[in-house]
C-alpha cells in the first residue's frame, strides 16, 4: 500500500514538474522574502538569497556559512556573484527524478510475468509448476497458462 502512494505521489510530481516547465517558459512567477526567493523560470526552479543586504544608504557584508570556503566556480547550478546566490534546479533533471521509479514499477511487472511464463512457474507466487498437469497453481490458486 505505502508503494502504492508513493508511485501515485512521484507521478503527480512528474506531471507537475511538466506543468511548471510550461508555465516557466511563458510567465516568470516566485515568491521573494528579503533576503530569500524562489520562483519558476526559464524551466528550472530558482531558489536564492541575497549576500549583500540593503540597509538604506550602506550595505552589510553578512558571511556566508553556507558555501564558506568552496570554490563556486565549478558547481554548474550555482550562480554566485558579489550580490546573490542563485541554486538553479532545471526542471528537466526533477521530472526525471520523479518519473524514473513509477516508470520502472510499471515495467516490473510484466516483464516478471513473462519471466516466470519461460521459467514454467506461476506467474503470481512463482511456485514450481513442472508436471503439474490441473491448469491450477497448488500454492495460490492461479489458472495456469502453458509456455
């Protein structure tokens, strides 16, 4: 059951992230909270924080604690200037993050079955039918179909 939902949960979240990319590529939304935003656009999800803070006619430097000594210039998804850091997640790299486990769950299955059939075991419980002769699994009551 708790398969289940999660398979239903990564779904509706791949069909969202598509959703998203559409809308990204038309409108540029977000919600901004100074020093902090997050928003859609261009297909990646941005979230970002100001380094610099505006304080009237002066600036306060605040340190940064979260990228504190490592080099930005090789992370591809980080945009880091003097002012801002952006994390950059394009949408493409989420949808197939979320697609890749309910793909894989609905290929399993038939895939198993057609295994199973090769094999001569019962295609639900995986019990040994060699020589059973009734056209019914003994284990689990499966009509059985002949390779």
């Amino acid at each position: 059951m708790i398969r289940k939902v999660i398979i239903v949960l990564l779904t509706l979240g791949a069909v969202g992230t598509v959703v998203a990319f559409i809308l990204s590529t038309k409108f540029v939304f977000g919600y901004s909270s100074t020093p902090f935003t997050v928003g859609l656009a261009h297909g990646a999800l941005n979230i970002g924080y100001s380094v610099v803070v505006d304080m009237g006619d002066s600036f306060i430097e605040p340190k940064d604690p979260l990228f504190s000594g490592v080099p930005l210039n090789w992370l591809p998804f980080i945009i880091h200037t003097e002012r801002f850091c952006i994390l950059r997640i394009p949408l493409w790299m989420m949808f197939i993050l979320m697609a890749a486990y309910p793909t894989l769950a609905f290929i399993r299955g038939p895939v198993r079955r057609h295994r199973r059939r090769k094999r001569g075991l019962c295609v639900k419980c995986a019990y040994n039918l060699t020589g059973n002769v009734s056209g019914t699994c003994p284990e689990c009551g499966t009509k059985v179909t002949q390779p």
